[in-house]
C-alpha cells in the first residue's frame, strides 16, 4: 500500500470513503499535499515529508495551532498515528508578495495582531533553539555547516543579548508568500507547521524578510501593528530579519540530509547565509543593536 493510499485508508475511518480522487497541488518543499472531497466537503489531505520531527515539527502542535487561528483552514480530521492532517481546502487566490508590503500591509498586521491574541499553544519556538538543533542535527548527519555560519552564529548571540527577554504569544514564524491566500473577503494564512509560542517581533520581521520589505515598509509594518514606527522596535525587526534568514538557511541545510523532494536545498541555504552577511555589513547594524536594547514589548 502507498503511502497516500494508507492515509486514506486510515482517515476513512473517521470520515467515510473519500468522494473523488486525490490531486495533487504544486508548491511546497516539505511536503505532500492532496485536494480530495471528503465528508461532503472540499479537502485538502497533507502528507508530511521524510524525518520532518528534525526540522522541529510536532504534528499534534501544527494541528493545534491550525484548530485555534481564526484566519486558517478549518481542521477537518487528523491523524496522530501517522501524522497527516486533513484541512478545508480555502477556495482563494494567490497573494503576491507586493501586495503584502503594499495594499494589503495593513490587512496582514492586523492578521497577525489576531493570532497574537490567540489562545496559548503548548509548543515554543525560537529561532536561536532552531538554529543550535539544526546545527546538531546536520553534524549527525554528516552535513557540512555553510560557509560564514560561525561570523553569523557570534552575531546570533549578540543580537540575543541586544533584544533580552521578549514577550511570548502565538505566532506562526512562517510567513512566506506561498502561505497566503485571500478568500474575497479576508486574509487566509496555511501551513502552521512551525507554530508555536514565541515573539511577535519575530512574526514581523519573518514576515518582512520572506517578501522582500523595504525599510519604507518595515516602517509601515510596524506602525500598522504597534500603532507608531519607533525607532526602537525598528531596529529589532531588522534584527529580527537576521535571525529569520538564519534559520530558514540551516532550516535548508538539514533539509539536504533528510528530504526526498527535488529541490536545491545547498543553494536556498547559501542564498539565505549571504542576506544574513551581507547584513552584518551594514554599517548600522552596531546602531540597530544598540537601539533594540530599548524593545520590550
């Protein structure tokens, strides 16, 4: 039995004999994702990709956090057993990053404004522990470290120490533009694989470095959902961005060990190092450090 098949055969207990047949949607390099209809409604059946525990995913978490957003998929089944999780499939379209930082920069904050509130989650997520367990993770296996991840894992440290202790709510902390869609009337965000209770700062920037934001639009971000752009929360979503990048790169270079999909996980890791890098270059980020040292909420 495939492995499709199996998670059809083990879901139909609770939902009954699918409607019509499994289609595959494009996109995605984690996993694999099914429209069917199921139980009178439109579904979408996720597979999850190979070890993807490694990558910090609790599948139990993800469907926790999918069930308390307000602005995703309702969760139609799920499956401990064998970790797949069945979601109404959004009837939407595709969101275009420029529309994130643009007409829809204020719909988007108050997005995430929603989420924070939200009930807490019984999984964290930092992106300092993602990191240092990605990088245990890839030395187990054997995987080279990216070139310049000891200049960034220093800066890592020292932007810790510039921000202190955050607020923790929760929050999604994977905000890539493929992850929206808009159903006609509102903002719809999917995938929460990485939910968890963590800092809305980081929510932002993740947001910001994942569909390209200008420094106009960080200022906009920022306004839009702390009500003015200071200075000092600025500054912390630059540094934030930093963190964002570095963990999506070493996200990547486990990825190169563990996953099946046909994707150039050695490049995306590279390309995400040298934005980390060519950050630390700037010749503000001394200032960016020094000013954050003032964010605590």
């Amino acid at each position: 039995m495939t492995e499709l098949a199996e998670a059809i055969a083990v879901l139909s207990g609770e939902l009954g004999p699918p409607e019509s047949e499994p289609a595959p949607l494009l996109g995605g390099i984690t996993n694999r994702n099914y429209r069917l209809r199921w139980a009178g409604r439109d579904c979408v059946l996720r597979l999850p990709g190979k070890d993807t525990a490694l990558l910090g995913i609790d599948r139990v978490a993800e469907r926790d956090a999918t069930a308390a957003a307000a602005v995703a998929p309702d969760v139609v089944a799920f499956s401990a057993e064998i970790g797949c999780l069945v979601t109404e499939f959004v009837e939407g379209r595709a969101v275009a990053a420029e529309e994130l930082r643009g007409p829809l920069l204020e719909e988007v904050a108050g997005a995430l404004r929603a989420i924070h509130a939200g009930p807490p989650l019984r999984h964290t997520f930092s992106p300092w522990e993602r990191v240092d367990a990605y990088r245990l993770t890839a030395r187990r296996h054997g995987m080279p470290l990216p070139v310049g991840f000891q200049e960034v894992d220093l800066a890592a440290d020292r932007i810790a120490e510039a921000l202190g202790p955050r607020p923790s709510v929760p929050c999604h902390n994977d905000l890539l533009t493929a992850n929206f869609l808009h159903d006609g009337e509102r903002l719809r965000i999917l995938d929460w694989e990485y939910a968890g209770m963590g800092d809305p700062l980081f929510d932002l920037a993740n947001l910001a470095a994942n569909n390209e934001f200008g420094e106009l639009d960080e200022a906009r971000l920022v306004g839009a959902y702390y009500g003015a752009p200071r200075p000092d929360l600025l500054a912390g979503l630059r540094l934030m961005r930093l963190m964002a990048a570095f963990w999506e790169a070493m996200w990547a270079v486990v990825q190169s060990a563990v996953s099946e999909l046909d994707f150039d996980f050695g490049a995306y890791a590279a390309e995400h190092l040298a934005r980390v890098r060519e950050r630390l270059g700037d010749d503000r980020f001394a200032g960016w450090l020094h000013d954050a040292a003032c964010v605590r909420s």
